[in-house]
C-alpha cells in the first residue's frame, strides 16, 4: 500500500477551507508543518497528530459475503486508515473494488468479520450504545437514495432522522431548514411529494435527510453519479459548505477524477478489496503508474497540462506542475499569457 510522505498536505488553494480550518479549536496546519520539518518524525508524535484530527479509525477491516459457502467473495481485505474531522476524503476504486461495502462499515451497518472501526477512539462494535451512536453520529448516504423516499411530503422525509433522534417539533423544524440550505432545496417544496419532484431534487431531499441530523461524519456513496454537471456541482458544493461551516469530516466515493480533484482533500485508491494507495490529490493523481496499473486516470485536465507543459518546454517556457483542475490550468494560462506579454 502507498502512504504518500507528504501525507495530507492539499494542493488546492481554498480560502474558505482555510478559514474553517484556522477557526478550529486545534488547527492542523501548523501540526502538520512541524511534523513535515522533521526527518524522522517519531513514532508518537505521528500518534498524537492523528488522534487529534482523526474522528474514524478503520483497523484492518475484512468483510466477506456469503462466507462459509462456495458463493463467497471476499469485498474488503485488511483496509486501514484514518478519517480527518474538516476534511473531505474522496475513496476511488473501479466497480467491485469494495468501497460500498467498507462504507457500511464505516457506520456499523456491516459487521467486520475481522477488525474494527474506532470512532473518537472508542469502537463502534462495543455494545449497542456504542452502535446506535455511531449510527447517529456517523451519517450515510446510499447510492441513489432518492429510491428510499418513502414519506408523503418533502418536509416529513427530511424530518425522520431528525424525529428519530427524539428532538423536538421545533428543533426537528429548525434542522429541516438548516439541511435544505445545504442541499439547495427550494423550502417551497417541502409541502410537495418527494415523488413529484426531478431526480436532482430528489437526490438532493435524501442527502438533506441525512445531514439534518448533523453527522460529525458525513459518508455518501456516488452522490453525484447520474446528475449533470450542474447538479453534480450543487450536490459538491453542499457538502464543501456543511464541512466548513460544522467542521465535520465527509467521506465519498465518487468515479469522477474531475469532482475528487477539485472537492477532495485526501485521496483512498481501493483495488480488489484493498486500500492500495492514500494521500493528498497532489501525491495520488501525480502518480500515474499506480492509477495505471488500476485502471484508473488522472482527471483529463491533468494529462491536458503535461502535454503542454512538455511542449512549451521545448520552447523554453515554463508550465507548473500539480495542475488537476480546469480552475487550476486556466489561472496557470492566464498567468503565463500576463507574463509572455501576450494577452
Ligand atoms: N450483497 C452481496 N452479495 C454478494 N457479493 C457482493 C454483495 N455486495 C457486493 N458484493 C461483491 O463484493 C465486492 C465488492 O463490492 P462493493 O463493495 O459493492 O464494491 P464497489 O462499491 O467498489 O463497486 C464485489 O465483488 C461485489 O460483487
Ligand atoms: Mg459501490
């Protein structure tokens, strides 16, 4: 498995993200930089930096199906890792590779046959009172969720965490509102059935379902996969805005490279039942031999850039590295054109 060094440094400039992180009771950059500057950071410094920001800690996860019987496949083989509070964590990995199912571990819906899942350092498998709060406490989205609406109104689908928790009309009311602004969703529809809405929205009331009930873990799997860009784009935008403003950590499973790099801080590679790789953006989508070898490809835009940075190269002209957005690349243009003289 590839653990990059520069472990959880994001490439990606983000004001918003920084402030968040700067209003943090414990920031992490400065942590981070310190543990960075030392050769051989020990042993117990890497465990306090870690216990500090990680909220789950996945030990040696294995998740079989049908185990016992000539019918069984192994989903998830031994994948550890830890999940940062105020980050998003994106998970690839081609179909079949696990990620569905570790992500129902992740919150106690599936038992691992072996290992554990730690959250705020205490396991989730504990006993029932540990298992309900982690299902309370850590929120998932299932791929297309718009199929398990079931109520006869918006309002009383986005209520049901929320009333399940036992709070109050008022409070269930108040959090009803506050996962709309979220989502995007028009409050005018929550008088409406969910079934006569379009698919975005309905996808957008399921997530509003979940985040109502505040997770300081968010986990959804392919929230995006069937949406336009422009509904690709609310759905991301959202969930950037709920880490920020509740400084909760959101886990997910996309297959666009395009959303990861520009929404994801850190980067899961699963293949085959196994975690192979994890870091920053930057450290996974740079190294195009281990995506390769996965079948895996940086986002477009980033095999767009090397190509021009080789060309102009040949010309003399420097072209930065790191580029895996088209915001990146076209700030990398523009700047380029002001300093050639040729705008
Ligand atoms: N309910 C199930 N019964 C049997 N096999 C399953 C079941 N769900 C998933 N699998 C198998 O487990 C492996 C991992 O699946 P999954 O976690 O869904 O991967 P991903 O989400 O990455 O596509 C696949 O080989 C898949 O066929
Ligand atoms: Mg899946």
């Amino acid at each position: 498995m590839k653990k990059y060094k520069n472990k959880g440094v994001s490439d990606k400039p983000s004001v918003a993200k920084e402030t968040a992180l700067e209003s943090d009771a414990k920031p992490s950059v400065a942590k981070e930089t310190a543990l960075e500057s030392d050769a051989k950071p020990s042993v117990a410094k890497e465990t306090a930096l870690e216990s500090d920001e990680c909220i789950i800690r996945a030990q040696s996860l294995y998740y079989e199906y049908s185990a016992g019987t000539p019918f069984s496949k192994k989903a998830v083989d031994g994948v550890s890792f830890s999940i940062k509070r105020n980050r998003i964590t994106g998970i690839i990995g081609h179909t079949g590779s696990g990620k569905s199912t570790l992500l129902q571990m992740l919150n106690g819906l599936l038992v691992p046959m072996s290992g554990d899942v730690l959250l705020d350092s205490e396991s989730i498998f504990r006993d029932k009172k540990t298992l309900r709060q982690a299902r309370f406490r850590v929120g998932l989205v299932f791929q297309y969720p718009e199929y398990q609406l079931f109520e006869e109104t918006v309002r009383k689908d986005i209520s049901f965490g929320p009333a399940n928790l036992g709070l109050s009309e008022e409070e269930t009311e108040k959090r009803v509102s506050f996962a709309c602004g979220f989502t995007g969703l028009d409050e005018q529809l929550l008088d409406k059935s969910p079934f006569d809405l379009s698919g975005g929205q309905k996808r957008r009331v399921a997530i509003a379902g979940i985040i109502a009930m505040k997770p300081d873990v968010l986990i959804l799997d392919e929230p995006a996969s069937g949406l336009d860009s422009a509904g690709r784009r609310v759905v991301f935008d959202g969930l950037v805005n709920y880490k920020n403003s509740t400084g909760a950590a959101v886990v997910v499973v996309s297959h666009s490279m395009e959303d990861m790099a520009k929404y994801a801080d850190e980067v899961i590679v699963m293949a085959q039942g196994r975690m192979i790789a994890s870091g920053s953006v930057n450290e996974v989508f740079s190294d195009r031999k281990m995506l390769t070898e996965n079948s895996l490809e940086a986002p477009v835009i980033s095999i767009f850039a090397d190509e021009l940075r080789d060309r102009l190269a040949a010309r003399g002209i420097d072209f930065p590295k790191g580029i895996y957005t088209v915001e990146a690349a076209l700030s990398a243009i523009t700047a380029l054109l002001g300093k050639e003289g040729m705008h």
